[in-house]
C-alpha cells in the first residue's frame, strides 16, 4: 500500500531546468544512493566548490562539452544556483551553468572515489 510522506516546502529551493552529462550524473546517482542522500545534495556541494574554486576570469578553462548531456528538472537552493550563473559572466564566454556543475560533479567523483 502506498504511504504518502508529507514534506514541508523549503522556500529557499526551486526547480531548475538544465542539461548535464548523463553518465557523470548516473555515477552521482550511484553515489548518492550509497550515502543515503539526494543526488541533488551532492551537486549542491559540487556547486560550492566550483564557486569557492574558480572565481576571476580565465581561470576555468572551457571543457569539451559532452555528448551524452540529458535535461534534467531537480530543485537547488536558489540562491546557490543564481551564484553558478552569475559566476558564468564573470568567468568568461561561452561559459554555461551546466559546465560549471558538470565541473562540481567531477570533483564530487573524483573525491568520493578516494
């Protein structure tokens, strides 16, 4: 039988649109669920450091986009994802906020597989 969970809204997340790298957000997934946690949580984290990490102009080199990119819906904390946007312009054109996640979940990986 179905148990219906009430979840209170958290005003501080929306939903987000975007495309990412189907095969870096399965290996997200994967770790997530080995944690327990939402996938969106990791990329949250991965946003963080992206912005902690690359924050004047030229120093994020444009990655070769990847082929497998699937649009996604999932929710973010709002301010966080406006802060990956913003950092967009700053860091220089053609630079999206799906890049800068992709980067986050990279390090997400790369961190967790230690």
């Amino acid at each position: 039988m179905y148990d219906s969970k009430i979840r209170f809204k958290d005003l501080t997340r929306s939903h987000f649109n975007t495309t990412l790298s189907k095969s870096l957000l399965d290996q997200i997934k994967q770790v997530a669920d080995e944690k327990g946690s939402p996938y969106n949580m990791f990329l949250e984290i991965g946003m963080e450091w992206v912005l902690e990490t690359y924050y004047y102009k030229g120093s994020f080199h444009k990655p070769t986009r990847p082929t497998d990119r699937v649009r996604i819906n999932t929710t973010f904390n709002t301010s966080l994802f406006n802060r990956i946007k913003a950092r967009t312009n700053r860091l220089g054109k053609d630079i999206y906020a799906n890049d800068l996640i992709e980067e986050g979940m990279k390090y997400i990986l790369s961190d967790y597989k230690k």
